[in-house]
C-alpha cells in the first residue's frame, strides 16, 4: 500500500510538473505554443492509458486557477488563454477527423446506416475512448472555471468569460445540461457591473444564437423558451449603458428579418464609432442585399443620417460607402446604382450623386446626354441631368454645360412633349398610373432644372415663359409642379410686379373657366329639358306648328320692344335722377356665380405659391389687395375645411408681408388656435409665430391690437393640452425661436415652457422633448440676460416639480407612471448646467468668474428647501451641491448669505450622512472663497497704503532741511513780526491741514498735466527753498477704504399654473 501511494504521488508530481513547466514556458511568448500543445496532448494521453485523467484536469484546471486573477492588461494571462484555446481546439480537430474516418470505413464495410451506426457507437474501443477523454476534460474544466464567474473580483469573473468565449470558439458540440447551466450563467452576466465582463458575455451569447435559434429538441426549448440568446443579443443592443458592449452586440448578432431593424438602429447611437461602424461594416457587408432585403425609405433614411452626421469621421464612411464599395458592387454604372435608390421617392439621392461626383471626379467626363436620350428621359437619367447640371453650375464647369445641354428654347421644346403626353386626354387614359408618376418626375426635374437656366437668349425665354404660363393652367397639375413652375416662372418675369400680374391672370383664368363650365352645364341641363318638352308636344299633332311658327315670331317682336322700353325708361330714371327699389334692383341684376370648391383650391394654392416668392410689401399693391378680398378673405369664412386651411395659410404670408394686416388679423388667426381643428391650428401657429419673428412686438399692444397677454395665453393653453402633442412641439418650438431673438420676455411664459419640458404627462412626446433638450441649452448660453431669466425662475421651477415628483412616488394610482418623471437629482443637474457662466459664448472667463446668477439660483434653492418634506429630495438636491461654479472674485455678500444658509441647514435640518457630507464639503469651498477674496482686498488695501507712506530718504530730507543753526533761529525769532505776513511761511503752515482735507476728494495717482509739472518745477528748486522741499517731501494719505457696492433686488415670484405639470 505504501509503494502504491508512493507511485501514485510521484505519478502526480510528474504530472503536476511537466503542466507547470509547459504552462511556464507558454506565458513567454506566443511562438512556441504548437508545441507546447503537442506536448499537452502527449501528457494528457499518457495520463489516460496509465488510468490518471483526473489527476491531468485536476493539476490542469488548478494551474488555470491561478492565471485567473490577472489583469485584462496583462499579456501573460491573454497567452495562457491562447495556448488553451489551442489546445482545446486541437482535440476536438483530432476527434472530428477520426470521427469522419470512422464514418467513412463503416459505410465501405457495409451500406446498411443500421451497422454503421452499430460499429459508430461500439467497435472501436481506443477511439470511444479517446472521445469519452476529450468530452470529459471539456466537462470538468467549463465546470470548474464556472465557479469562478459569481467571483467579488472583476479580474477573475473577465478571465472566466475570456475562458468561455474561446472555449465555444472551438468546440462543435457539449452535453445539454452543460449547455443549459452555460446559458443560465451568461444570462447573469450580461448584467455585470463591469462593461468588460459583459462584453465577453456577448461573444459567448453569440456562440450560442444559432444553436438556442435552431434546435428542434424538445427538452431543449422547453428550457430556452424564454432565454434565447438572440433574444438577449436584441435586449442587449438596445438598453446596455456601455458603448463598447452595444458595439460587441451590433457586429456579432445575426443579422436577419428578426434582428436588422435592431441593428440598424445603432445609427442613431449617441457613440460616433457605433454609427461609423453601421456604414463601414454592417451594410458593407450586406453588399447587394441592403438593396433587395432593406426597405428603401429605411435605406433612404440611413443614407441620409450618415451624409448629414455631425460626426466627420462617419460622414467618410458614410461617403466611402457610396463611392467605393456601392459604385464598386455595380461596376461603375451609376443608372443601375440610382434604380437601386429609388430616386422618385428618395430625399438623400442629391446628396449621394454629389458624393460621387466629389469623391470620383473622373464620373463627370464618362457623362454624355445625346439627341436620343432627351426625347427617351427616364426617371434615372433625367434625374442625373438635373444633378450634373446643377454641379457643373456650382463647380463652374461651362464646358460641361455646353456640351450636354440644349439651348433654353430646345429645352422648352422637351417640356411641352412631356407636358403633352402627361396631360394629354387621349392619352391620358391609356397610361398606368406608374407612367403617370414617372412622367411628373420627369417635368418636375426639367422644371428644376429650368429655374438655373440661362435666359439671356431673349426667344429662349419667350418660349420658356409660354409653356410654363401655359402649364399653371392645367388643372390636375401635382403640388410640385405647380411650386416647381412659379419658382420658374419668377425667373423669367421681368420684375416682381410682372411675376404677380401673371400668376393672378392664371388665377382669374382658371377661375373663369370653371365659371364659365358651370354656365355651359346649366345651357345643357336647359337644352335638355327643352329636348324632351318638344318630344312630349310633338304627339298633339303637326297642324300646330305654322301657327307655333306665328305665335314665335310675335313673341319675338314683343322681347324687342319691351328691351326697347326698357332702355328708354332706364334713361329717363338717369336723367331724372331717379331710384329703382331695393326689390326692383334685386330683381333686375343677374346673381353672380361663383367658382366651385375644387377651383377654389386650385387658385389658392397657386396663389400661395407665389406669396412665398413674393418680397414687395402689399400697401398699394392692387392686384394682391383685390386677391385678398376676393379670394384669401372669402376662403378663411369658408366652411369648407380644405378650403379654410389653405385661405389661412395664404393670409398669414400675406401678413409677412403686411405689418398693419398682420396685426388686423391676429384676433382670426387666435380663434383659429383656439376653435379650429387639428390642421388649421398647426398652420396658425406657424403663422402667428412668423408674424411675431418678422414683425416683432409691432402687432400687439396698441389702438386696435390685440393684447399680448392674451397670445401669450393662447401659447399657454396649447402647452397644457397634451392631447395635441404636434400642436405642442410647433408651439415649444416657436417660443424658443420667440424668445432666442428676445421678443418674447415674459417671465411667467417662459417658466411654464421649462415646467413642460419636464413634465411628466409630455414624456412620450419625443418631438417635445427634442425639441426642448436642443433650445433651451441654446437659450441659456446665447447671452447673459438669457441665462438671468433661467436663474430667477430656476429655484421655483424645481420646487414644483419636486413637490410633483413627490405626488407621483407617493400615488396608489396603478395607471400612475412612476417613472415616467426625470428625478430632482436629474432635474437640478439639469438646471445648474444651464445656470453655468461658463458655458456662455463668447464670454472670457475673467467674465465669468465674477457671474453671481448661478450662485443667486443656489441661494434661492437653500431658502425654499425647508419647505420641501421628503428625506430623499433633499438628499439628492444636496449631495449635486458641489456642481455649482464658486470662486473669490464673486459677490462676498451672496458667498456669505449662502454659508448662513449653509450653517442653518447643518445646524437646524435633519439629513442624511452623505447629505451633510457634501454641506461640509460646500462649506469648505464656500469658506475658501470668501478668505481667498479677503486676503486680496487686504493685498490692494496694502498696496494702497505703502503707495501713500513716505520713504526713508523723504524722511531724512524732510529733517535735514528742518535743521537750522543757532543764529538762524536767532534772526527768525528777530525777524518772526515781519515773517509772519509771508505768504510762504502761511503756505507752510496750512499745507498738512489743506492736504488732510482734499485728502478724501484727490487721488494722488490721478494727476492732471498742469500739476505734474508744478511737482517737476518743485523738484528743481528743492534745494535752494526749504520750504519747497518740505512741500515735496509731504505727500498726502489715503484713510479712504474700498467699498462693495451691493446691490440686491428681489424679483417677483412668478405665479404659473400648476396644471402645465399635472394631468386632469
């Protein structure tokens, strides 16, 4: 027994140490690791013959054991993660290979599956064997390493899923329970606090998709039924914090149906190298599929984010894309590349032909139009020809221009046949309404084209002009069109006054016309109803028409001469000044007709169109003031909702540009707000709000204007209703324009805009919320007195939503959204990020550093936070404390006022440990502050007073010339009677008192030209005059101190309804 355990024990020693020392050497360098695996394969087989694998996978798994504590960064534990990678990918190589032999030899002995399946799982002992070993040390090591992954310790829970994730790398298949209990422990994982633990998690996930998505085992999706990776890979993508693990998720997720819409929304991510990565790696990879798999508004829509991301960087690849890898796919033929892009519908198709030319210039010279292509346009071509020319515009390219493109009288010519076979009526029934599609975007890119034209060719011109006038009056032209056609058409006028006249002809034209139809449908009606008069007569018999005939021709004389009698009276009531009645008059004038509805809308929106191109103001513009009464005026009384939308929109640009009709018209278009539907609110908001941006406070407040209260009512109402969200993002939006440019400044409206930013019934309008999160950080940081308006109202703003937020937390309402409201802690972060001086524009921060706003916003938060009831507000309104800008050269009046309150609340209140912790933290900084600005006002006052001290020369000549001998005191005291009416010595004698006493009213460092030159003069004849000398050396002292001006002014609480933040 005592040999045996003897042998045994020198069996593991050996086997222990020919581990450690492989294990020792593989951590050196990358190099030797085939054999260092040949070398493991050769220990491990030995093991197993002698009867000793549980030794192996013990000494194994105990040396990796110890690589697990190691650092990410540590290149010694990424190679012994290498070499087991290896090593576990070379056994299950081996077994793949005798597996597939063994398989082969069976079905050459016998072609019965039956008995090749028998000698599969029996036969051959060694090789069962050998599959039991490696099948086993797969087990116990995943096992193993598995305890670790719950470890305290991130190192070793990032080493275990290291383990993992090159494990199912190079493994083809493990037992169901190990998989279940694998997947069970990466579902935990995802959920690490550690974002590198998780991202190995996701490379282990999606290991794993496939199989979890796949297998038809019922044992197995009972299990996995509700823990799928996949699943979990789109959870992951969505809602993980972390960047890195969002970027680990996008590129190695499946991409299919279930899974795209997930990955493509990574183009949106807030990280730049994650909406790189979607243009230079995911639809790069897609190649020809994005085309067929992808929706193309979805691919329209991504193509446009990228071209437009603020992030250069993704912009490239965006570019790089196009230019390269799509052009590339489709071997340079640009026509089959727009096919693919659906330019018809597309938004972002300019922008990606613009990069084609940018990027591959070489494009521009394979671009020929010929004779052919222009009377066989497709949507592809037509489209690139409008693209080319337009660059080669912008580019400066004349030769180009020249040599592909028609004179303006040829290009008219093209018109006018699409024109023709568009809206031809014989043709018009004969072609599908795709035709019909196709051939509008045709005219609409000629159209476009023709706006850039050069008309200096006056038949050119000519030629143009007829066609568009000509077609304006077609009456199923498409909104573009007719928007494409008057943008022409203001080109080839002579001035803007020609251009109206125009547009109003076609206007009366089509107007006329429809009038005219309706009469010629009466005539019809009327001839009709003769028709069948005259067939009902006929049955009476034909000896009555000879006297018919008479009786006619009677009737006829008598028509003739009652007009005869009638115009002869009609003359004498002229000249006899006389009057007809009111009924005779009614009578006697014929009603006028006017158009129908559909040819009302027509006009309308023609004459929109050309309002929007129209600069010239309206006083004494007679034809749009006779187009206001007649047409606009008459459609915004309309019942016709259609009809009334489109006379609003017509009237608010005639309001830009009309001053004293813009404010004639603000009571219409504030009963629009308030009493129209959805649509008509949406355009009178527009309007109002344009009206106000260009007209200023102009159209309110005076002799028969509306009041701004009341529009600033009108704001305040389509804030609160919630109902509306689009109504809520035109008005949020509109405000902050209004208030950016300084024409609105009303205190109380602005409040309860920030109130709706926060409020929690507007949390699912996203618009809103948008909206907001761009403006007011704009507004806050435009100007100085922006950010003013933001403190003042800040302190009550918070106070507000906390007692909200306090309501929500505390309701039993189980339709309440508790979560629906941003938290105090999130809201006054917010609010002292806008309250932050620094962040003005174009301030120095000498400037900003003296800014008392922000710190007058924490004075006015420390005085209402006693009224706030709830320990855990206050906790987190303290514990951000510490974010607010404090510095020595701000106001010493408001840094002690808010230590007061600071003392007070330490003192008085009852908080939490990490509350007060922050307070005495504040308070240091507080405290600092105010020594730092002491010590320097002392400094100046030092300064100030060794400037107004006399020196020790000065000292000493001020002695020396008060010297004098025994026989000069002698003569002085002889001579004093007749000294005494000196005016020197008088001078001398006054000269301390009148320098005390202009003291307080001179500063001796501000002398004017005349005085330093007196001191100059004084200095010369020091010597020779003791009394000069002694005036010199005297200088005055400053007993003036510096005082701080402070003041302080209390601003009016504003009073805002609470209702903006509270549902009904």
């Amino acid at each position: 027994m005592i040999q045996n355990e003897e042998y045994e024990s020198d069996i593991n020693n050996k086997i222990s140490n020919s581990l450690a020392d492989v294990f020792q050497q593989a951590q050196q360098t990358y190099a030797g690791h085939r054999k260092h695996i040949a070398v493991l394969k050769k220990i491990q087989l030995k093991a197993a013959q002698q009867g000793y694998s549980d030794a192996f996978n013990y000494w194994f798994n105990k040396l990796v054991t110890s690589v697990l504590p190691l650092k990410k960064n540590e290149i010694v534990g990424d190679r012994i993660v290498k070499l087991i990678a290896a090593f576990i990918a070379s056994l299950d190589k081996e077994n793949e290979i005798l597996r597939n032999e063994r398989i082969k030899a069976a079905g050459e002995m016998n072609n019965d599956s039956e008995t090749a399946n028998t000698q599969e799982d029996g036969d051959d002992p060694v090789l069962t064997e050998k599959e039991k070993m490696t099948t086993m040390f797969v087990d116990v090591f995943i096992r193993h390493i598995l305890r670790g992954i719950e470890s305290k310790d991130k190192n070793v829970r990032f080493r275990v899923m290291q383990l993992l994730v090159v494990i199912m790398d190079n493994i083809g298949e493990i037992d169901v329970n190990l998989y279940n209990l694998l997947l069970w422990s990466l579902n935990k994982r995802i959920y690490d606090k550690e974002p590198m633990v998780r991202i190995q998690a996701v490379f282990c996930l999606t290991k794993l998709q496939s199989d979890a998505d796949e297998n038809s085992d019922d044992d197995i999706d009972e299990n996995l039924e509700d823990t799928k990776a996949t699943d979990t890979l789109m959870q992951l993508i969505q809602n993980d914090p972390s960047a890195e693990v969002r970027r680990a998720t996008m590129l190695n997720l499946i991409n299919n149906e279930d899974t795209r819409a997930h990955i493509l929304e990574r183009a949106r991510d807030v990280n730049p190298i994650n909406r790189r990565l979607i243009y230079s790696r995911v639809l790069k990879s897609m190649g020809k599929s994005c085309f067929d798999d992808l929706n193309s508004k979805i691919l329209d829509q991504l193509i446009q984010w990228g071209l437009e991301d603020r992030e250069e960087h993704v912009r490239k690849a965006c570019q790089k894309l196009i230019s390269h890898h799509w052009i590339n796919m489709f071997d340079g033929d640009l026509i089959e590349l727009l096919e693919r892009l659906d330019v018809s519908n597309s938004s972002c198709a300019v922008a990606v032909v613009n990069t084609l030319f940018k990027r591959k210039p070489e494009i521009l010279t394979k671009i020929n139009f010929t004779e052919e292509l222009w009377s066989e346009l497709t949507v592809e071509s037509i489209f690139l020809f409008r693209c080319f020319f337009i660059y080669c515009l912008e580019n400066d390219l004349v030769d180009d221009v020249d040599k592909n493109f028609p004179e303006a009288s040829r290009l008219a010519n093209y018109m006018n046949n699409y024109i023709s076979k568009r809206y031809d009526i014989q043709q018009d029934n004969s072609i599908s309404g795709l035709e019909k599609n196709h051939l509008e975007f045709i005219l609409e890119q000629l159209l476009l084209t023709a706006h850039r034209y050069d008309y200096s060719d006056e038949v050119g011109r000519r030629s143009m002009l007829t066609t568009i006038r000509n077609m304006l009056r077609l009456e199923d032209l498409s909104d573009a069109l007719i928007k494409a056609g008057h943008e022409v058409l203001n080109v080839l006028s002579i001035n803007e006054r020609d251009f109206i006249s125009m547009t109003i002809e076609i206007i009366n034209d089509i107007r006329d016309d429809d009038i005219e139809k309706q009469e010629e449908e009466e005539r019809l009606k009327a001839a009709a109803k003769n028709n069948d008069k005259g067939n009902r007569s006929s049955s009476n018999g034909t000896f009555h028409n000879s006297v018919d005939a008479n009786v006619e021709d009677d009737d006829e004389d008598d028509d003739e001469d009652a007009a005869l009698n009638s115009f002869h009276s009609a003359v004498d009531n002229l000249v006899n000044d006389g009057d007809l009645s009111n009924d005779n008059l009614a009578s006697s004038l014929r009603v006028e007709r006017e158009a129908r509805p559909r040819a009302i809308l027509l006009c309308l929106t023609r004459a929109s169109y050309m309002l929007e191109l129209v600069s010239e103001t309206i006083n004494g513009n007679i034809l749009i003031t006779s187009l206001i009464d007649t047409l606009i005026m008459p459609a915004v009384r309309n019942s016709e909702t259609t009809i009334r939308e489109l006379g609003v929109r017509s009237l608010g640009l005639c309001c830009l540009l009309d001053q004293q009709m813009a404010a004639d018209s603000m009571y219409i278009l504030g009963m629009c707000v308030s009493k129209g539907n959805s649509t008509l609110k949406h355009i009178a908001l527009q309007v109002i709000v344009d009206i106000f941006s260009i007209h200023g406070n102009s159209v309110v407040d005076g002799e028969g204007k509306v009041d701004s209260i009341s529009i600033h009512k009108i704001f305040y109402k389509v804030l609160k209703n919630e109902e509306d969200p689009e109504c809520q993002v035109i008005a949020a939006e509109g405000l902050c324009k209004l208030y950016l440019a300084d024409v609105f400044i009303d205190d109380d409206l602005f409040e309860a805009l920030i109130l709706s930013y926060f409020s929690p019934v507007n949390a699912r309008n996203e618009a809103l919320v948008q909206a907001f999160a761009f403006c007011i950080p704009v507004y806050c940081f435009s100007q100085k007195v922006h950010q003013q308006r933001m403190c003042r109202m800040a302190s009550d703003i918070l106070l507000r939503l906390c007692i909200l937020w306090e309501g929500l937390q505390s309701s039993e309402d189980p339709t309440v959204d508790k979560e629906g409201m941003l938290k105090p802690n999130v809201i006054f972060q917010q609010l002292t990020f806008w309250t932050d001086p620094r962040k003005i524009v174009n301030q120095h921060d000498d400037v900003s550093r003296t800014e008392n706003t922000q710190l007058l916003f924490l004075s006015d938060v420390l005085k209402v936070l006693s009224q706030i009831e709830s320990k855990n507000i206050k906790k987190m309104i303290l514990t951000n404390i510490n974010t607010f800008y404090v510095t020595s050269y701000q106001d010493v009046t408001i840094t002690k006022d808010i230590l007061t309150h600071i003392e007070d609340i330490l003192d008085n209140e009852n908080i939490d440990n990490p509350s007060r912790h922050a307070l005495e933290k504040f308070k240091e900084t507080i405290v600092q502050a105010i020594q730092e600005s002491s010590d320097r006002c002392g400094e100046q006052k030092n300064s100030t007073d060794s400037n107004d001290e006399l020196t020790n020369e000065q000292y000493s000549q001020i002695l020396e010339s008060s010297r004098v001998s025994d026989d000069d005191m002698g003569d002085e005291n002889t001579d004093n009677s007749n000294n005494t009416s000196d005016p020197s010595v008088s001078n001398v004698n006054m000269t301390a008192s009148e320098m005390v006493t202009d003291t307080p009213s001179k500063n001796i460092r501000k002398r004017d030209r005349e005085s330093m030159e007196h001191s100059s003069v004084l200095r010369g004849t020091a010597e020779s005059s003791p009394v000069a000398e002694k005036d010199l050396t005297t200088k005055s002292v400053s007993f003036m101190l510096p005082s701080d001006s402070n003041s302080s002014s209390e601003d009016n609480a504003m009073e805002v309804d609470e209702d903006i933040i509270m549902t009904d």
